[in-house]
C-alpha cells in the first residue's frame, strides 16, 4: 500500500471483516473502525520497515 489507506480500502477490509464475523446486522461502525485501525497498523509497520530506517 502506497500512503495511507483509502476510504474505499477501509470499506472493502470492514467489509471482510464483517464477512469472517458471520455477518452481524448493526455492527457496521464497529467493522469499519476496526478495519481503519488495523490498516493503520500494518502501515506503521510497513514505514518501520523501510530500507531507510534499517
């Protein structure tokens, strides 16, 4: 992923989200923000990665 992520990434990772919970009526925030917090992790964890901070 180049940047962070997109509205339309956090969508489609809320929505896989969601799918894996055996898709629950009424949770979508909680998807969504989760989807947010977690592809904001694994950017930090790209960005720690990178040659130029080794």
């Amino acid at each position: 992923m180049a940047g962070p992520p997109t509205q339309k990434d956090i969508e489609r990772r809320a929505y896989h989200l969601w799918e894996q919970a055996g898709m629950p009526n009424g949770r979508d925030r909680e998807f969504y923000l989760e989807a947010e917090r977690r592809l904001g992790e694994e950017l930090i964890r790209h960005e720690l990665k990178t040659p130029d901070t080794l």
